[in-house]
C-alpha cells in the first residue's frame, strides 16, 4: 500500500491553533463551553486545543473523554462505557472533537451519547481532517484540512505523537 504524508507536525499544529481561534470567535469567548474528545485520537486533539485555548484566554477548558462504542449503529459496537466527563453538559456549548469525519456515523454516535447525558445548549464538531463521503446529514463547525478522498481507494490515517510516536496525517491507497 502506497501512503502519502499531506499533513505534518506543523501542519497539525497550525490547524488546531486556527481552530482554536474558530472556536473563540463563534462563541464569543470561553463562557459555557467544553471539550469532548472523541475517543481515541479525537480526545488527544481536545486536550491540545484546551492547551491552545488556554494559551489565548488564560484560562482553562473542560475537558473531558467520549466513548461512542456503546451508542453505535454497526459492528464497532461495545457494551463497556470508558467515557470520562467530570463536568455536567447540561446547558453548556459542548464541541465534539474527531480527528477525521467520513460518513458521520461515529458524531451520530456521539450525538447519542451526549444527549444521553443532559441537554447541551449547543453542540459544535471540530475535526482535523474532512474527507467528504457523507451516509448521513452532519457537517463539522471547525475542519483543519478538507481531503478529497476515493471512498474505496484510498484511506486517511491520523498519527499523533501520543499514540503513535509522531504527528502526521496520512492519505494511504489501498490499490485498485
């Protein structure tokens, strides 16, 4: 499998701090808004961009850690729950974080798993890389980079330092 690197390090880090400033000035401010990271990479990136957030406004960000497995509609399904949310969503401006949106199933996932646990005033979803492809009405506030992708040809794989020991965002062709 041929892979492409269309993200660096830096590339990475410029995203998240664009978005970082999205997310102050569609919200005017930090007043009622929360992170939730979708897991696994999803909840990496919502703690960069609390650090981002914090460096801005000087001050801190909720953050907390979505499991979707539980609220799936496919396969991935899981019975175990490894959601970590110190805080109450209720009334708060909740901003779902992804590292990459595809059909949107996981966000209606996670829409689920939200709501579930209160009623935010408003959710918003910020993600690292949009690669199109849609199954279903959803559409991210905050993207880094739109990927035009084949849906059966090609595949985007994120690493971050974190899990995988680099940052780097990757288109790989799966072949014809």
């Amino acid at each position: 499998m041929k892979q492409i690197r269309v993200l660096s390090e830096e590339d990475i880090r410029r995203s998240l701090l664009r978005i970082a400033h999205e997310i102050l000035e569609k919200n005017r401010g930090l007043e009622d808004v929360v992170l939730l990271g979708i897991l696994t990479r999803g909840a990496y990136l919502a703690h960069r961009l609390a650090d981002f957030l914090k460096s801005v406004e000087n001050r801190p960000v909720p953050v907390g850690k979505l499991d979707v497995g539980p609220f799936r509609d496919d396969d991935k399904r899981s019975e175990q729950d490894l959601s970590e949310i110190p805080f109450d969503l209720r009334d708060k401006i909740v901003v779902l974080v992804d590292d990459v949106l595809f059909t949107g199933r996981t966000v209606r996932a996670a829409l689920d798993a939200v709501s579930k646990r209160g009623r935010p005033r408003a959710v918003q979803l910020a993600v690292l890389v949009d690669r199109g492809h849609r199954e279903l009405p959803i559409r991210a506030d905050f993207v880094g980079k739109n990927l035009p992708t084949s849906k059966a040809r090609e595949r985007v794989n994120v690493c971050l330092k974190e899990c995988d020991g680099e940052d780097a965002v990757y288109i790989v062709h799966l072949g014809e």
